[in-house]
C-alpha cells in the first residue's frame, strides 16, 4: 500500500488500504492533535495495442477521459484508438 518516511513524505508500494494517522504531542504554543486519513490505492491496469503514430486531425483523450492538446506527452486516446504520444 504505502510507506511514510521521517519526514511524511507517503509513497505507493502496492494496491490495497491503509490508514495513515498523524499525531502532535503538543508543546508551549500548540495543543496537542492527530489525523488520520483512509488511503486507497487500485491495481495498475495494463495497456494493450499502443501505436506510437498517431494522426494529426482529430480530438485527442487522456486515458482518464479529459480532452488534451498535441503538446500532451503520454498514452492519448483518439478515434477509438491509443497511441504513445
């Protein structure tokens, strides 16, 4: 799922769930508190038949949906089709 370094920083190590609380014993000028946060992480699903030529015309997807320009870098989605971009 995940791993929290000394500083906080969270990185993704898997799919799965976990809970990931945060805690402050308090001092001279906070109270003390925590957080906790549910953090879900899905299974990476594959990409199959990428062409790397796609054409000029047309609109072009990101994978999750959203309209993007030419300039977009990555794996797009144009007439029905993925291609690496």
């Amino acid at each position: 799922m995940a791993t929290v370094n000394g500083q906080g920083a969270v990185t993704l190590v898997g799919a799965g769930e976990t809970t990931i609380t945060a805690t402050f014993a308090g001092n001279d000028d906070y109270l003390a508190g925590s957080a906790s946060y549910k953090l879900v992480v899905a299974a990476q699903t594959g990409v199959n038949n990428v062409n790397a030529d796609a054409d000029d015309n047309g609109e072009i997807y990101s994978l999750s949906g959203q309209k993007v320009e030419k300039t977009y870098r990555g794996i797009v989605i144009k007439d029905g089709k993925k291609y690496k971009q």
